[in-house]
C-alpha cells in the first residue's frame, strides 16, 4: 500500500502516545430551561480545550464505544479571517508543532504542518472509534489526496468506505479564478468493514428512510392480495459466458412467445427460480400483458433506501441555509461562520450509523452543528442517542455550549428539543513528569484511570459498595484494588489482605510499599504494583 511521507512524520507517527492524560474537570451540566444540574457522567458531553490532549482524555470511558466521528478539520486553505481559523498557521497549532517537531518545524510547508496536526488526532480517533463504528470527515481539494492517503494507512485500505460529494453551494462564484467550487468531499472509513452477511461485528450501513415520492411508485395494478408493488428489472449485468445457466428462453404464457435475454445482460433468476416466480405470481408482463417480464418487488420488502455519493443542498443543505439558521438562533448575528455545515447534512451523516443510545463524536465542533443534529434526531423518534463535541477555541462555551442551550430550550420560533449536556475544561495531567500522582486530581479520577490501564474498560464500580474503599472492580476472573491515600504511605500487608473479600482467582493491588513475602504473594496469586512506579502511561 503507497504511504505517505513529509517532514515531522518520524515526530507525530507515535505521538498519540506521548500526549499526557489530563482529566476533564466538569464545570456544569445544563438540563434545559436555564436550570443547571449534577453532572451525568455517561451523559452529551462539549469539552474545551485542545482535541488531540481531550481524545486522550475520553480514552479511559470511551476507547472503542464511539458508533459515529464526524469532523470537519481546517481545510488548509489559507483563510485567517474567520473565527475558526481555518489555517495551520494559527499560533496554537504553531506552538504546538515547535514543541513537538521541534527546529525542523520552522521549515515545515503549510502542507507538513497540516498532516503534523491531524496524524496524531487520527490515531486517537481510531482508538475511540467502535467495531461497528464508522468516521465521516469533510474536505476540499486542497487536503484531499493527502487526508485520503493517511487515512488508507491509519485505518486501513480495506476499511476505506467511500468518497461522498456535497454539493455546498447554490450558485456559482462569479469571481471565480479559474472554476467555481461548489462542492466538498467526505471521505467515510469503517473501524471493520464487514467481510460478508455472517460477520458479526463490523460497520453496518443504516439505509436511508423512504419518503412519500419513493413511495408513490408503488401500485397495485393486479389487485394482488398482498398490497403494492414495482415492477423491476428481470435482467443482471452479467453476460451469457459469466453465467450460462442465465442465458435461456422465458416463455410469456399470454402470448406465446419465446423470449431470451440479451447475451451481455442475462436473467436474474436461474430457471428454477423462474418458475417459482411464475408459481408465486411474482412475475408482471406489462399493462397488457404482452410485454417482457418483469419483476414484482413489493413494498413491504424493499426496507430503506441505499445512500448515493452525490448529496445535492436539497438532499442535505448547503452552507448558504446553515448560515441563515445561525442567524436565526443567535438572533441575526451570523457570528462571523463563513462556511457551518447545515444541520439536515450532519443529520443524513448520522442517520446512516446511529440509533437508539449511540454516541456520535465531533472533535472540531465549531458552531456545534453534530449536537444539534443529534438532538433534533432523538426529538423526532425518542431515541437517547449521545453527543461528544471538543472545541478548542475561545468560543466553545460562547457559541458552541450556547447554541446547544437555545436548541434544547427553542429559540425564535422553533420548539426546543429537550436534553441535556455537561460542560468540561480540560484538568490538570494525572500523572506529572516526575512520574508522580498530581494530588490535584479528584481520587475517583485516578482510580478510573488506573482500572482502565488494567482491563481497557471504563470503571462501573463507586466506592462504598464493599467494605474495602479500595476496591476498583473485576474483570473476568481477576479483581482490582487501589490502595492509595493522599496523606500517608500505604501497604499491602495481613493486615490489608484480611479486607479483601471479593472471590477472585487472582488480586492486582497497588500500595505504596509491600510487606507480603513472594511466597506469600504465589500463594494467593497476587500481584503486587508498587505507587507510582507501575501505573501505566495512557
């Protein structure tokens, strides 16, 4: 498979792993109608802060949970005039590239500087992403062939999905250099495509809702007892020497008639299965009868519609009808978004790989387009479906929290959607340089972390549910404990081991220091992790 290759690759190819945990600290949680309320830890989330430093942080909860990414990353284009700066020249990615390239970033093009900044975000991305999970991500010409190529290494050729084109625009730029561009790209990629039917994991489309003019086609011209129906095509695309047994005469029983099928496009059905379709009544000769056959597709069968690439604006909007309804829920200040996706377009995106209580993710929320999105889609069939938007700019909690606030309580003339959502910042890093606990962190928050280290599963278990406060939880045939005080040297010891009640065939405990002979550890399959030395770094 081709890779890629520009200057800093050999810095960023691993650097996901290098980021520091950082907590999230919770600032508030928004239940509508200006009320505030505790936080839902499993509950919509909207993080400010860096997204490559806040998708390290969803790791411990949301490694391998997230059904559906959508991101719409700066494109590269050179525009430094918009509240999002879509330019890899903004000072905080420039920061970021000098702490991490390093001098040579000082002679990176603008091209090497964007694959720099979204390499590492891809990786994460794929690590939260769900087997059956799928990631939608926006672009233009610019950052295309680049993203395509990194994307095929990152995920996987074999992953790769399609290419959808939107059209963004509703007419052509009259000052146009050389063509008017009127369209994006999504590039969709699968974390496991499914290989065949009996797969049981991997990314399923959901088909495309039939709507009242798809519909309208469906008749009954026959009276047929099992209600409507659509006459298809009786013939494949496959010709007479790929599929000999489909190259035969047809007899239509009105007539007379022999009829054979072209040799380059043979009959679907076998003669075997023709005649079951004719013993089924399956099969529709033309209004009066005399034609070539046809085949009775009925609705009830037909289930949804297949997504095409080629979405139009009256498909999925456009960006011009995204603006109006920015103007509209902020009251007519557009506030400066040159280019937000529509809603129905994040909608369509979603409706294709969440239902019910899925979790779709955006890590560049911008406006907050995906959380409006999932709200409107819960609103309309009652489903408990999750949002989790990262922002890093100074409007995340402005215009991005704030709109999701008037969506959820109305605004203008619209009727609000319900909902609720909690509010974080980026915390402080778990584990600082010197490899030490920061004791700034929330305790539940280092034993979330620690537990997740050891089973790569969210923590499920609070404290005080055994008698033993140090208890994290089991997994499989093994259980955790976290023997860790801030104020004084903890050890694993007769004494703690007496506590321990939980039946297991084998114990992790951490403590600072271990009096337990490595007899005595054998004996009761203990393993013991000395603080902080054996805590793993995410």
């Amino acid at each position: 498979m081709p890779t890629l290759e520009w200057i800093g690759k050999d810095k960023v190819i691993n650097h996901h792993l290098d980021v520091q945990y950082r907590v999230l600290d919770h600032r508030y949680t928004y239940m509508g109608n200006g009320v505030n309320g505790v936080e839902i830890p499993d509950g919509s989330k909207i993080i400010r802060g860096d997204n490559l430093a806040a998708l390290k942080s969803l790791l411990p909860q949301y490694e391998g949970r997230i059904k559906c990414i959508y991101i719409d990353p700066p494109y590269n284009t050179g525009n430094e005039g918009w509240v999002y700066n879509d330019n890899v020249n903004d000072p905080k990615i420039k920061r970021w590239l000098g702490e991490v390239v390093g001098k040579e970033g000082e002679d990176l093009s603008r091209h090497d500087k964007w694959l720099c900044m979204m390499y590492p975000r891809l990786k994460l991305l794929q690590r939260l992403l769900s087997d059956d999970g799928a990631i939608f991500i926006s672009i233009d010409d610019i950052e295309y062939t680049n993203l395509k190529t990194i994307c095929d290494e990152i995920f996987g050729l074999s992953n790769f999905v399609t290419t959808i084109v939107w059209q963004k625009k509703h007419s052509p730029q009259g000052d146009a250099t050389y063509f008017s561009n009127m369209h994006d790209y999504v590039l969709v990629y699968a974390k496991k495509i499914k290989q065949n039917k009996q797969d049981v994991q991997g990314f399923q489309l959901i088909k495309l809702q039939r709507t009242n003019t798809q519909d309208d086609r469906y008749q009954n011209l026959d009276n047929d007892p099992r209600g409507v129906w659509a006459s298809d095509n009786y013939t494949c695309n496959k010709n007479a020497e790929e599929r000999p047994n489909l190259y035969y005469p047809i007899v239509n029983p009105n007539t007379g008639e022999e009829m054979w099928p072209s040799r380059t496009r043979v009959w679907s059905f076998s003669l075997e299965a023709h005649e079951e379709n004719m013993k089924n009544n399956l099969v529709y000769w033309g209004t009066d009868g005399k034609g070539r056959p046809r085949f009775k597709r009925f609705i009830e069968n037909v289930g949804g519609i297949v997504p095409s690439t080629w979405w139009t604006r009256d498909f999925a909007g456009d960006n011009q009808s995204a603006r109006k309804m920015l103007r509209k829920i902020f009251n007519e200040n557009e506030q400066d978004f040159s280019t937000p996706k529509p809603v129905s377009f994040i909608e369509q995106i979603l409706g294709l790989a969440i239902v019910g209580d899925d979790i779709a993710l955006d890590s560049f929320a911008g406006s907050g387009t995906t959380a409006h999105a999932v709200l409107n889609m819960n609103k309309s069939d009652g489903g408990n479906r999750k949002f989790i938007l990262v922002e890093m700019m100074d409007y995340a909690e402005s215009i991005t929290a704030e709109r999701v606030r008037r969506v959820i309580d109305g605004y203008a003339d619209v009727e609000g959607t319900g909902g609720e959502f909690s509010f974080y910042d980026l915390g402080e890093p778990l584990l600082l340089e010197n490899q030490y606990i920061n004791e700034n962190v929330p305790l539940e928050q280092i034993r979330a972390y620690v537990f997740f280290m050891e089973t790569r599963q969210p923590i499920s278990y609070t404290r005080g549910m055994d008698e033993n406060p140090y208890y994290l939880g089991k997994k499989d045939t093994t259980a955790y404990y976290f023997n860790y005080e801030k104020e004084r040297v903890t050890t694993l010891d007769a004494e703690f081991l007496s506590t321990v009640k939980i039946p297991a065939e084998a114990y992790v405990v951490y403590a600072d220091q271990c009096a337990i002979t490595p007899e005595g550890l054998k004996k009761y399959n203990i393993t013991f992790k000395k603080i902080p030395r054996d805590i793993a770094r995410l």
